[in-house]
C-alpha cells in the first residue's frame, strides 16, 4: 500500500525465498502514486508491507515500519 492505495507487486519466486540475498524482493512504485499520496516529509519516508498468497490470505499484520 502506498499512501492508502494498494498497489500490486510480482509474486515472490522461489529463488527469493531459498536464497534472499542474492534475490532481493524489489517493489517499484510509480512517479504517480507517490506524488499523490504526499505522505514523505523530512524524517523519511515509512515503508512497512504485508503479504498475501493465492488464495487471498494475509499474513497477521504488517510488519514494523522502517525508514
């Protein structure tokens, strides 16, 4: 979710899972989307996810936001 709106990512594939570091899980989020939300100030930008599978089920929470 970015500023409230949710927005897709590519499913995570199994190289990301068995080998992370060399796999980075990397989200892009449109120009559009993050002038529109206007949710960046000077103490940095929050960025937190969750994840949902196939079957539509999320995990129990969001994770900590970091910055």
């Amino acid at each position: 979710s970015w500023g409230g709106k949710l927005v897709e990512s590519n499913p995570v594939t199994q190289a990301q899972i068995d080998d992370p570091l060399n796999n980075p899980i990397v989200i892009h989020i449109g120009k559009d989307v993050i002038l529109a939300a206007g949710d960046s100030g000077n103490e940095g930008l929050a960025v937190s996810f969750f994840v949902r599978d196939f079957a539509d089920n999320d995990s129990e929470d969001w994770c900590k936001e970091t910055r």
